[in-house]
C-alpha cells in the first residue's frame, strides 16, 4: 500500500468495521446511547506529511460515505484541507491516532477533501450555502445531508493551538447534535 494515503486507508478500514458492528448490533439504525469521548488529555499525535489524497474521485467517496452512513447509523465528517496546512496535518494525525481512532470510525465516516489552496473540491460547500475560509474546514453531516455544525466551520482552523482534548470533545459536541 503506498503509504502517502495509509492514513485514509486505517480510517476507511476502521470506519467499515465498526459500521458493521454498529450495523449488526443496532440493526442499522441510530444507536441510542451516547459514548463519552475518549480521554486523551494533551496526547501529541503523530502528524502525517500527506493526509490528503488527489483531488480527483472526491464527488464519489462523498457520496460512498453518505451511503456507508446510511447503512450504519453514522454521521459523515468531511474534512476539508490541505497537505501544505500544518492545522489540518495535526487533525489528521489526531483523527488517526490509535487512542482516537477506534471513536472516530464508531461514529463518522470520514472523508478527507483535497482542496489545495481553497480552490477545488468546494462542491459540496457551495451546494450548501456555506464557504470556506480557512482550513481544515470540518463538516460534520447526518446521513440525509443536515449539516450539523454551519456554526463552527473554522473552529478548528486553529487546531496546533488546542488541546488534543478540546479537539476530540468538539467533534463530540457535534456528533451529539440531531
């Protein structure tokens, strides 16, 4: 496997995994208790030097995603960045640490968007009303397409400067959204 692109493989394996656990378990429908977050402090991830793909296929692993979501019960996270954006480096390196990882896969479908400079793959954005200004640019969307955080789409547009915690407890706050 090259490994430019393991960390989106580890995600996409997790993330199939546990959907069909979830699957098996809640017989595809949303599960109704809620799990805490995982307890990670100030943990330091290991930060990939390219988590994003080509820029090519994005239209089509967003809508395998929200398909997988469907089928699963889970929300899809769109993380729009850039491999030159120390930000959304360290978001992917957290996303994909082992310690977070296994949560993350339990409860998005995880698709990471290229969009180079802002200036490609903003499709989904737009089609929304919503525009990017900043990167990584986290979308956090039901299954049916209800965006679930237009209110904070740069809150992690500064990531290096929060905690690996504050990090992981906003992706929960969103996720806890209906």
């Amino acid at each position: 496997m090259n490994e430019r692109f393991g960390h989106m493989s580890r995600l996409w394996r997790a993330g199939l995994v546990a959907g069909a656990c979830v699957g098996a378990i809640a017989g595809g429908a949303q599960a109704a208790t809620v799990e805490a977050p995982p307890q990670i402090g100030n943990l330091t991830p290991t930060v990939p030097a390219q988590p994003y793909g080509p820029t090519e296929g994005t239209r089509e692993r967003i809508a395998t995603a929200f398909d997988t979501a469907r089928a699963t019960g889970r929300k899809v996270l769109l993380d729009f960045g850039g491999n030159w954006c120390p930000d959304c480096r360290i978001l992917a390196g957290l996303m994909d640490d082992p310690a977070v990882s296994p949560w993350i896969a339990r409860h998005f479908v995880v698709v990471m968007i290229n969009v180079e400079r802002m200036n490609t793959n903003l499709e989904f954005l737009e089609q929304h009303g919503l525009k990017i200004s900043a990167v990584p640019t986290v979308l956090v969307v039901t299954a049916q397409g209800k965006v679930l955080n237009a209110d904070g789409l740069t809150a992690l547009g500064n990531a290096r400067a929060m905690s690996s915690q504050a990090v992981i407890d906003l992706l929960a706050q969103w996720d806890a959204r209906t």
